[in-house]
C-alpha cells in the first residue's frame, strides 16, 4: 500500500519536474520520501555545497532546493543564470539566523587584521563580506593552510565547530556565538549510558556538536564523511549524533545494522530539536508540487552573488587542489 502511493507520488514528481522543465535537488536531513523522490528523478542527494555544484551540471533551468533557505542561495550563487526555488522560505537555519550580516560587520572590523571565515550555513550577504566560505568537510585542512601561513581568523557562525577546529589546528581565532538548535541538544551523560549499555557500537558525531559529545566520539565528521564510515564500521550498533533525516542514506547502505538516535533532553521535556530540523521539516510533497511560483524563488543582488560566489570558489579552489595532492600522495 504505501509503496502503490509512492509510486503514484513519483510519477506526479516526474510529470511536474518534466513540465516544467526542473531538476529536484535535495540535503540528507529531509525527509526520506522527499531524498527518494530527489534519487528516483535523476536528481541529487548531498551536502548544501555538493547541492550546489550539482546544479551548476544540470540543463535544466530551474533548480528546486529541498533543505534550507541558505542552500538556496548558495545554489543561486553558483548558478547565477538560473532560476533557483525553495519549498519553503520560512526553512531557514539556527546558525544562519544568529549571524545576522550588520552586527557581523561590526564584530569583523573590531579585528581588521583576520581573515574572515565563515561555515556555508551562512546568508549571501555574510558570505559576501567574507574572505572564504567553508564546509565542516575542508574547514580543517584549509584553516591549517592559514595557520602556517601566519593567518588569525575570524570565524562564524557555528561556536561547537569553531572550538573543534581550534582544538585540532591550534589556530588563533575569535569565535561568533552561534549554535544549531538540533546538535546543542546532545546529551553527554545519557549518551556515555547508552555506550555503556550497548557495549558493542560506534558512535558518529558531526562537529557543530558540543565538545562534551565530539570526546565520546570514534568518527567525527562533516554528513558525507559520517555515511561512509557507517557504511563501513564493523559494529552492529551505530549510535549517530546528527540530523536524523541522514538515517535514510544510512540504512541503504547498511539495512542489517541498527542505527541509534543520540540521546537528547527527550520529546515532550525541554528538548528544542529532538534530533530533528524543525525546519528542514517543512520540505513536503505538498509544497514541492506547488514550488514553481514567485514566492519560493531566491532573488539575490548582483553584487552580492559576485563577492559571495569569490569567498566559496576560492574555497573551491583549494579543496580540488587539496584532493588531488592527498590522492597524488596516497
Ligand atoms: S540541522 Fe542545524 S545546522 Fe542544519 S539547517 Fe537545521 S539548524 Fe541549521
């Protein structure tokens, strides 16, 4: 039964994806229905910058974002000549939301001397004013290219990956108090217990988590980075601390193993997030076949595409040029 209705739901997705002539391409936290129906039309199913790039391939000319607003535009700015729409303007991002760009300006001229680093979960506007743009993927390799060059950073907005960069480069930074509302929730003591109990598991940790939770981990690392390591971990029992929405990527990939929420406060007591994206909930099937409209388009300035899109090129730039010396070298 509730394959009959997906499939009727995949042939309403292709016909309306055909008419209009729009590629559907989505983050690992939505919804499984939606990465399924993302995968079953050809299009995509990646981190927000992956997303991006996946677009900049695509003939089509409209490109249908299903994640975040900042996705959106990130997707805007590396394709520029399309026409880019959202399923709901209202899914924006905790981290994106706390870095809001005038006060952000203002941190940043406080500290002239620093380059300005900013995480990809972050609007055009502070993208714009940043010198690079990065995913929790290359943050590391690429702050430790600035360190040995003699570089201080500002960095923003994400505090948990901040400490964790630090905690791993050593670098000097000032950090912007930003946090998201899902990773914050993680509970250190709850989550020592559940090892405890299980005995035989491993533990993901995404690294905009607290510090507390990143020390209990056996993998940390960026949604890509966590999917293949549950792919290949020898342990029945994987206990994941990220957005569950990546659940769905992770049991393809591995439908014998048992994948374990981390603990959090527990629904109905004070827990914000509950392990999900309250709005990386709102991508529905309902909204996506009526996405085509002026009201869930991202229109941005001309000059804030151009200065944004050079802060993540030259993130670009360094992270194929970072690929292809690791593979040279391995
Ligand atoms: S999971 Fe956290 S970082 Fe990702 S979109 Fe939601 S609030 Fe932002």
């Amino acid at each position: 039964m509730i394959e009959t209705s997906y499939k009727k739901r995949l042939e309403q997705v292709k016909t309306f994806l055909n008419n209009n002539d729009a590629k559907l391409i989505s983050h690992y936290y939505v919804d499984s229905e939606i990465q399924r129906l993302t995968e079953d039309t050809g299009g995509c199913v990646a981190d927000s910058l992956q997303m991006a790039k996946f677009g900049t391939q695509q003939k089509e000319k409209n490109l249908i974002i299903a994640g975040v607003r900042f996705m959106g535009e990130t997707a805007k700015i590396l394709n520029p000549e399309k026409n880019i729409y959202v399923l709901d303007k209202d899914a924006t991002c905790s981290l994106d939301d706390s870095c809001e760009v005038n006060s952000f300006k203002q941190f940043c001229e406080k500290y002239p001397n620093r380059e300005i680093v900013v995480y990809a979960n972050t609007s055009a506007e502070v993208k714009a004013i940043s010198d690079w743009v990065v995913t929790s993927s290359i943050a590391i390799p690429l702050v430790e290219n600035l360190a040995s060059r003699g570089k201080k950073i500002i960095w923003a907005p994400d505090k948990y990956l901040g400490s964790y960069i630090q905690d791993q480069t050593g670098i000097d930074m000032i950090m912007w108090d930003g946090a998201c509302i899902v990773h914050e929730e993680y509970k250190t003591i709850e989550l020592k217990k559940l090892i405890e109990e299980l005995g035989d598991c491993e533990v993901l940790v995404h690294p905009e988590s607290p510090r507390s939770i990143i020390q209990l981990a056996d993998v940390v690392g960026s949604t890509t980075k966590l999917i293949n390591a549950s792919k290949i971990s020898k342990s029945k029992n994987i206990i994941v601390a990220t957005e569950k929405g990546i659940f769905y990527q992770m049991k393809k990939l591995s439908p014998n193993k048992n994948f374990i929420e981390a603990p959090t406060e527990g629904e109905g007591a004070t827990c914000k997030s509950c392990g999900r994206c309250p709005w990386m909930h709102l991508n529905t099937f309902d909204k996506l076949m009526s996405v085509i409209n002026q009201k869930n388009e991202i229109n941005l300035n001309e000059k804030t595409i151009v200065h944004a899109k050079k802060s993540i090129n030259r993130m670009v730039e360094f992270e194929d040029k970072y690929y292809q010396k690791n593979k040279r070298a391995s």
